[in-house]
C-alpha cells in the first residue's frame, strides 16, 4: 500500500504503544502497565463529521476500547475543556489509573459535555505526572481535535517531560485535524517523546482505530518454533545487484523502493526476519549476499512483488517486475483555475472500495498494481474524484476539477477595535443554505474557507456575541468576508466590604438581561462564570450582574458599550461565620451544625434555618447582621447568638460538656 490508511496508522500507533506498555510492565514493581487516555472534550468537539458530531463519535469509540481493554494494563482517563468555557485549568482526572471498570468508565464519559478551551500541553503533563514518570515508564494517548489555546509551548513541554521522564512516551491521535499548525503541534508532542501521530479523519477510522487497540492488548500467541539455520554458504566471489520495473523497460527511478530478502527455507510457511533489507532504486548490498536459494521483494507505494531468486555469488542482475503504474494527480478549483498548490487531502481506492493510498501533497504519486481506481481529492470542504484504469508502465496524470472557491473572512469585536486575532477565542461556523448543521468551523481570527460553489450561511462568535452573513460561493472565485460584532468587556468585581480583604473563592457570577417582564421576570441567562475576576465578552446593550457566594450575593444593572470596558464593583456586605467545637471528651456521634436568623412574623420573632454542617469546624459567608449558631452531637445540644459584620470575620466557640 501506498499507505496503511488512517486505521492502519492509527492502529500501528496503538500497537506500537502497547508492545511499550508491555515492555513497561515487565520492568514495573508491580508487574502491571500502566496508560492514561487524555481525551479532548473543548467545544470544537460539537463539530460535526458526516452529520454527527466529533464528541458523540470519540465517545463511542472509547466504549468500544475499553469493552476489548486488555484487563492486563491499567488505564486512567483525563479530560480537558468539559466544565467552564474558557477556563485554561478545566482539566480533571475523572478515573484514576487502575484496572478497567468498563461500565463505570462509560457512565462518566456520558455525562461530560464539551465547552471549553484545549489545554493540551497542561493535560500531558498532568497525566505524565500521575503516572510518576520521572520513577516509572509512562505513556500517554492524547485524542485531540485541534491546536494548543492556552499559550504553553506543546513542543518544549514534551522535550522536557521525556528529558526528565525515566522512559515517557506520548501517543498523538489527531482527530479531523484541518490545520497545519495543529498538525505540526500534535506531531512535535509525540516526536520529542518518541511516540507516534497519527491522523484519523471519520466516525470509521476512530473506531477501528481504537478497536485495534483494545485487540493488541490481547496475551500473545506462543513464539513459533525457530526456523533451522541454513546450510553453511559457499564464499561469494561477487555481488547481486537488485532493480525494478514497472513493466518491462519501465525502470523504476524512486528511491522509497524498499528491497527484502529472506532465506528459502523448503516447508517453512512464514517469511521470518528479513536476511537484509534497503530503500533505494538499485541496490547493491555492502556486504555481498552469500550463494543460495532466497525470496526476495520489492514493495513501492502500494504495489509488491516476491519473487524466488538463487543467488550465484558471481556478479549478477536480479530484475523484479511490479507490474505496476503510477497515477499522477493534480486538482483545480474551476476549469480555468491553475493547479492548486496548497495542501489536499487525497485518497486511492481499489475497486473493492478498500483504501490503498493517501497524501496531503497538492500533486502527489500513487504506484498501483494494474487494475481500476476511484480517486478522492478534499480541499478544505470541497470535495471531487475520478475513476480510472491503469496498466503495467503506465503514468497517467489526472486533473480532478472541484468547482470550489475561497472565503477570506476577518471581524472586528467592535468598529473601534483591530481586528481579531487567534488569540481572542473567535469561533467560526459554516452551514449550506437552511441547514443546522454545520459544515466546518474554525477558532483563528482571519481564517480561509474552501467550500464548494453554492450559498453558505456563515456565524462567528466572539464570547457570547455572535455575527452572521450569507455568502454566495463561485468556482475559481475569492470572496471576502468581513463582520463587526459590537462587543464590549464586563468585567465586574466583588468585595465583602469596602477595604476588606478580597473573595479568594466560590464565586458564582450571572449575566442576565436588564429588561423585565410584567411579572418581573428576566430573561435567560446570556453568560456565567466561576472566576474569582471573569472577563465577559458581550454585545452591546443593558445587563443585569448577579454575584453570590455562600449565603451573600449582589447584583447590579449596567450598560455595556461597544468597545469599551465595564468594571462594576458588587459590594456583598458579606462577613464569615468561623465556628468550632470545645468538648470536654471526644464526642460521641456526628458534628450537627445548624445556622438561624431572627424572622419578625405575626406571632412574634421567630427563627428561619438558613444552612448547616456536619464538619467539625466548619465556615459560612452570611450577609451581614445577628445569627443564632446551634451545635448538637448525639443528644447534646447548645447554641449561642453570633453578629457579622462586612467584611470580618465572626469567631465563635460552642462548648459541649
């Protein structure tokens, strides 16, 4: 084959893994390997592959591997991007590493849901660190959709993780990888640990890819008997030299040739281990290949040929014939459009629909054995193919024509503003015409579609400000594409008093819209966030800020510009209630802590719970004013009344005899 396909790779990277994790495992104190999967779930994983989305496709691909996990290698799975948007630390290790629940791992892959940005960098290390890998062998598979976002360096990470690793490996998968510079990020992670990237491009390729993996984990079969060594050879008085031809005075010129020659061994069914081996045109061994009876094959592209030869030990030519062609492909965008000189994603099949060949390069070469092909080229969204016949010797060139064109699109937060990097968290859309779902996405600032000619309707989306237009798309044509959102910065604050120390947790932040109904009721929620200081990109307009932790909350209404910046400060006249227990013997049930505020009602002043505890010293942020704070273990009980003032904190000792 001119390739091992995207499931062959994937499926070789898995099982070069695995040979390592057994390896591993064979040095490891406990006599176990041991894996952690870092899985991708930031929002592009809502991308969509043949109408169903990216997340929704890795999900089952990661039942399916661990249904055929080897129960002999312990995995840990690490997620990204699955709690917060935007959030550079969303990363969790949802199951430890240990023996594989399958069932227990499913149910929690059910219930993460992408949102947020790609820490990648940040996840390798994390899972590298859990696995001790400055102590033990570590390997991580990271399954990624794109590129780093959170400004750490992939490449030099990884340098430093197997610099400081006693054998750390990182497996790259890349999944509907589009961009060459997440491409070469994703490549340069796995090639300064020593592992493997490989690109898997579809619900199919993912799948299988995994399922192979799970399959590999598998107890190897006995070692077959060793073959008997073969008769002493007589000395060599020259050398063999070995060539190729595509047909009959059709020399083949290309040195990824490679050349494998084996002894003959009468009844032995298996090749064994080649004798030597070269990738080269015409080969003549260094070492001249003693008389004998021999196999030998030549394999280009995905094209081969065995062929038994008896070696002379005088000088000798050995010709193989590959019976094969070389397809020469090239692709345009309409009829009168120069060839394309940028990157495309070709791919050969056979005509049994199996996969032979594939390449990124805009005018690559196929080597086929004679026979009919189907060849597919995609160029960004566009998509076009060609049948054929080929002969032995023959070289035929093949212009596929797409009928597609480019979109340059650009926006602007604001008209006041530059335009936007892909550094300020874009995220672009594209649909066909009165569709949902869509075609293609991308988070740089000023991307490039290539989309085949027709009608698109395009949405970008900066925070929670998005922009569309509609675009009519011609072959050969460049269209250009520019937005301006009208966003402006919420940046709000909060304080427990003026001049009193700042929050350093639990914030809960909510955005809502100002306006209200006749029953006072506002809108749904246009944004949240956990952040002690979050930043919100909105559109312009007037907002309600909600702020709460603990029992206090604040709130506001602004207006927000487009292009500028507010800065509100909520004041949650707030204090902290900090409780403990003094007891005279070590207490004889639970700590039950319960908190009152006096309530005037009708029948006087009464007491209304407002939380409780079960720690032993337990801490409460409460607005504000006088409370009532009871104790109770077992059948003890006291309470004492406590004031809160903004911005301090409250002490208070309850004593139990």
């Amino acid at each position: 084959m001119i390739r091992t396909g995207v499931l062959g790779r994937l499926g070789l990277a898995i099982l070069l893994l695995l040979t390592g994790l057994s390896l591993s495992a064979a040095r490891a104190a406990d006599d176990r390997a041991k894996a952690i999967l870092v899985l991708d779930a930031s929002g592009s994983m809502w991308g969509q592959i043949d109408g169903k989305a990216k997340w929704d496709i890795a999900r089952a691909a990661v039942n399916a591997l661990v249904d055929g996990w080897n129960p002999a290698v312990d995995l840990g799975l690490t997620v990204y991007g699955h709690r917060t948007k935007g959030a550079c630390d969303d990363i969790e290790d949802v199951i430890p590493v240990g023996p594989v629940n399958a069932a227990k791992l499913k149910a929690v892959i059910a219930k993460l849901s992408p949102k947020g940005k790609t820490p990648l960098t940040a996840s390798v290390r994390r899972a590298a660190e859990a696995l001790k890998y400055t102590e033990n062998p570590a390997t991580v598979i990271l399954v990624s959709d794109g590129e780093e976002t959170c400004d750490l360096d992939p490449c030099a990470i990884a340098s430093e993780l197997e610099a400081q690793g006693v054998a750390f490996t990182a497996h790259v998968i890349g999944f509907d990888i589009r961009d060459d510079a997440a491409k070469a990020q994703l490549k340069c992670i796995a090639d300064n640990t020593g592992g493997s990237f490989v690109l898997a491009d579809d619900a199919a390729s993912l799948q299988s890819a995994l399922s192979a993996a799970a399959a590999a984990t598998a107890a190897p079969a006995p070692a077959p008997a060793p073959a008997p060594p073969p008769p002493a050879p007589a000395p060599a008085k020259g050398k063999a030299s070995f060539s190729a031809v595509y047909a009959p005075g059709v020399p083949v010129e290309d040195d990824d040739l490679k050349w494998d020659v084996y002894a003959d061994v009468p009844g032995q069914e298996e090749l064994g281990s080649p004798l030597a081996y070269a990738f080269r045109a015409r080969w003549t061994p260094g070492d001249p290949i003693p008389p004998g009876d021999y196999i030998v094959t030549a394999s280009l592209g995905a094209a081969s040929v065995q062929q038994q030869v008896k070696i002379t030990g005088e000088k000798q030519e050995v010709v193989l014939d590959l019976g094969a062609a070389v397809i020469l492909p090239a692709a345009r965008e309409s009829e009168t459009s120069a060839p394309i000189a940028t990157e495309i994603a070709w791919k050969v099949y056979d005509q049994t629909g199996k996969e032979v060949g594939y390449s990124f390069k805009p005018e690559p070469d196929f080597t086929v054995p004679a026979g009919s092909y189907r060849l597919t080229a995609k160029y960004g969204d566009a998509l076009g193919e060609a049948s054929l016949d080929v002969k032995p010797g023959e070289k035929p060139k093949v212009m596929i024509t797409l009928g597609s064109g480019t979109v340059e699109a650009e926006i602007r937060p604001s008209e006041s503003e530059p335009l936007a990097t892909d550094k300020d968290g874009v995220s672009w859309k594209v649909f066909a015409q009165n569709s949902a779902d869509s075609l293609t996405y991308s988070y740089k600032g000023s991307p490039t579609f290539h989309l085949a000619a027709g009608t698109y309707r395009i949405t970008a989306t900066i925070g929670e400000a998005t922009g569309e237009t509609t675009v009519t798309v011609e072959p050969g044509e460049s269209t250009k594409l520019s937005l301006v959102l009208g966003v402006g910065l919420l940046k709000p604050v909060a304080i427990f008093a003026p001049g009193a120390p700042k929050p350093t947790k639990d914030l809960s932040w909510q955005i809502f819209p100002a306006a209200t109904d006749m029953a006072g009721n506002r809108g749904e929620m246009v944004a949240y966030s956990y952040d002690l200081t979050p930043d919100f990109k909105l559109p312009a307009g007037k907002y309600f800020v909600k702020v709460t932790t603990g029992l206090a909350e604040a709130s506001t209404e602004i207006e927000l510009k487009a292009g500028s910046v507010a800065a509100p400060v909520l004041d949650l006249q707030a204090g902290a209630i900090v409780a403990k227990a003094s007891l005279a013997a070590k207490p004889e049930g639970d700590y039950d802590w319960k908190v009152f505020r006096a309530v005037v009602a009708i029948t006087g002043t009464e007491r209304e719970q407002v939380t409780y505890s079960y720690d032993a010293a337990p801490i409460w942020i409460v607005p504000a004013g006088t409370y009532i704070v009871e104790l109770r273990i077992g059948e003890a009980v006291t309470e004492t009344e406590v004031k809160v003032e903004a911005g301090k904190p409250a002490p208070v000792t309850l004593t139990l005899p």
